[in-house]
C-alpha cells in the first residue's frame, strides 16, 4: 500500500462547546505537541502490545511528563478488569484533573482511553491516535458521551499493517460509500483503491462528522452508520476473532457479509460483489444461521418483536426499517 506525500487536512467537529479538530497527515503524531497542550501536565500515553511501541514512544517523547501504559492486544481488553487496572495506574502516576489522556492504537485503545479519561475524576482531556484504517474511518470520531480534545490520523501508521487488516477498515468505509457518497464509492472501483487511502479516510470521516454533528447521541440519523451490522454483529458473535479465538473474521469483514442482504439495487449489489472481490472481502459468512439468527435477536436494536435495520434502495441513500423478528431468517436465506 502507497501512503503518498499529501498536504495537511482538517476537519472540524462543530459540537459547540464539545468541537474539536481532526487533523489528517503523514507523520502528525510527531508533531502532537502543536495541537494540544502537552507542558505542565502528565501526559498517560495509553497503548496496547500489538501496536508498534515507536507510535507511543513518538508521542511520549514529546511530554517533559509521561508515561506509556500498554494493555494487551484484543477485544479482550475492553472488560472492567482492564479498565480498573488503568485507572489504578493514573492514580499511581500521580494525575490529576488538569493532566491529559492520549490513545495510540486501534478501536480497542481508543474507546477504551476515551471511557478512562471521562471517567477520571469527573472527567480529563483525551487526545486519539488511531493507526489503524478501521480506527481511523469509523471510531476515532462520534464518542457519544466524551469528545476527545484533537484527533490525530497519521497515515504512516498504516505502513506497517497486514494488507488485511488494511481491507477490514475499507469495509467500513465502503459502507459509507453506499449509502452517503457516491464519489467515495467510486474510489473502490478504481484498479487499487488503497493507493486512495487518504482520500478514502477523509471522505468518510466527512461523512461521519455530518452525521455526528446533527445526532451526538444516537438518537436519530446516526442509525444509519448501523447498516450491515444488524448481521454483521450476529456473524461476528459466531465467527469473529475474539478472546482466545485467533481464527475466523474481523470486524469489517463480518459487516461487509452484513451490508449484502441489505442492498436492494440489484446493479448496486452486483459492483458492490465486484469490489468484494478486488479486496478479497468474503461473500459467504460460512457461518450457522441458526446461532447468527440468536444473537440478532438479542441485538440493541431489538424493540420486544421488531428489530431496526437500515436499508439501501440505491447508492447514497439509506432507509431505517422496523421489521419483526418473524422476517429476520428470509433476510439470512434461511426460507
């Protein structure tokens, strides 16, 4: 994957007193210092083991007063104990409310850094470094309950990652594509959509920046960033990479098998396959229905016997559906 030389860009979440600024560029994380206060604080750099250590080092060394505190690797890692054990560890830093909270990894690292520095004292300033495409294009913004201060997406993060972790993260952003942007769609079928990676990062942190910007707390519109995951959460619970599972799908994988039955443009389905299968993106979750059916069942989204799912009729729209439990197993292919 080519990371190429591109100007500085800047979106800005306009969330009145909670806005803040993200700001996309190769090599960004060296410079954090510019964007956020980082002298007469401490400064807990919160990381996890399967991120490059450089990533956390690059940002320590600029705080005349840090400390880097890594959690292992995984979904795992989002769990009570963890979460107890780096509050002792701010604690045993000596922070107080005045200090600063900075995640450098993935989505793991990143909710979980936000939830530690809501939860600190009342509340301290948070900072995310997400270096990974899924982190980058879908969690690293929209924290429903506490904003980070600045979002740094530094794309030479991405160099050093498995071109299938790379394709996991598209997933999502290709989401976007179908059912908000056109142009960011058509980025997937050019030849090699990620010497686009740039662009495609920043067009769908547009999007979701829109989308945040009109519904913080998931009250309304922001259901939409929810397509494919009403099955692709049920496909995950069976098949995902979780805990001591190392084998089976990741995240964007299992939302992308989501999304298909949720495409009702038959020419849209067919070049959304196409691009499946130009990223190596399964098209068969090889999963048992009967066990996803269970677990989409028991989804958030479930009100008593409906379930809200989100649709596309075309590309670049979206439609929330209440459907009864009752239809859930047509839309598995179970009929």
């Amino acid at each position: 994957m080519k990371i190429k030389d591109v100007r500085s860009m800047k979106l800005t979440m306009q969330l009145k007193s909670r806005s803040y600024d993200i700001i996309l560029k190769a090599g960004c994380l060296a410079n954090l210092h510019q964007f956020t206060n980082v002298a007469n604080r401490k400064v807990f750099v919160l990381t996890d083991s399967g991120v490059p250590a450089e990533y956390a080092q690059t940002v320590a060394a600029q705080c005349p007063d840090s400390t880097v505190y890594t959690i292992p690797r995984g979904e795992g890692s989002k769990c009570l104990k963890v979460y107890g054990q780096v509050l002792q560890a701010m604690l045993a830093f000596g922070m107080d409310r005045k200090d600063l909270l900075v995640s450098v990894g993935g989505g793991v690292v990143g909710d979980l850094g936000g939830f530690c520095a809501a939860s600190y004292m009342r509340g301290i300033d948070f900072v995310n470094c997400p270096t990974t495409v899924l982190s980058q294009v879908d969690s690293s913004i929209g924290g429903a309950f506490w904003q980070p201060k600045v979002v740094l997406v530094d794309f030479d993060t991405l160099k050093t990652l498995p071109r299938r972790q790379v394709v996991n993260g598209l997933a999502e952003a290709l989401k976007t594509g179908i059912i908000g942007d056109p142009q960011l769609f058509a980025l997937f079928e050019c030849e090699h959509p990620e010497d686009n990676i740039e662009q495609i990062v920043y067009r769908s942190l547009k999007f979701k920046k829109k989308i945040v910007e009109q519904d913080e707390r998931e009250g309304s519109v922001r259901a939409c960033l929810n397509f494919g995951h009403t099955i692709g959460h049920g496909i995950e619970a069976v098949r995902g990479v979780r805990g001591r599972r190392t084998t089976g799908l990741y995240h964007g994988e299992c939302v992308a098998l989501g999304m298909l039955p949720m495409i009702e443009d038959t020419a849209l389905l067919k070049r959304t396959r196409a691009i499946y299968r130009a990223l190596g993106l399964p098209t068969r979750a090889g999963a048992n229905k009967e066990k996803v059916l269970a677990y989409m069942q028991h989804d958030k989204k479930a009100r008593g016997d409906h379930i809200t799912v989100i649709k596309c009729p075309g590309l670049g729209c979206w439609r929330a559906d209440s459907l009864p439990m009752t239809e859930l197993p047509a839309l598995l292919g179970m009929e």
